[in-house]
C-alpha cells in the first residue's frame, strides 16, 4: 500500500468520470428538451428552454459550421476551454 499520501496525476486533456457525467446529463436534457418543445408545437405552445441556446447541446458541444455539419475545430476548442 502506498500510504505517502500522494495521488497520481491524471493526464491534463483527460475527461475526469464528474466531466463525463455532466456531459451525459447535459446530451439527456438536451434531447428532453426537444421533445418537450416539440410536444409544444404540436399542441400550438411555446416551450420555454430551461438552458439558454448558447448553452444547449447542438451549439456547445457539437457546434455546426455554416454548411450544417459538425465544425470540429469550434468542437474542440470547447473541449480544451472546459479542461483548461
């Protein structure tokens, strides 16, 4: 047993199971949240986000480029701001 107290450090770009979490609880919310506002529409309702859209899934993590497909240079740069 090593009893100096010391614990090893993990890799500075590693995802800590907290992260990895919260970023599994947010892609959840995200999808409950769409189909809450599409359940709205449906019944002529306007849904109120609980998140605001700067924060929602589609535009933080997997942002998409002027063409609709997956910019994964704004991707990335959002992963390395959260784990600096």
């Amino acid at each position: 047993m090593m009893s100096s107290g010391k614990r090893l450090a993990a890799p500075r770009n590693s995802i800590t199971t907290d992260r990895r979490s919260w970023l599994l609880f947010l892609k959840y919310l995200d999808g409950l949240e769409q189909d809450r506002a599409d359940e709205a529409g449906l019944e002529g309702k306007k849904y109120n986000f609980i998140l605001d859209k700067a924060y929602g899934w589609e535009n933080w993590a997997a942002p998409k480029g002027k063409d609709g497909k997956l910019d994964h240079n704004a991707a990335q740069q959002a992963t390395i701001s959260e784990t600096s």
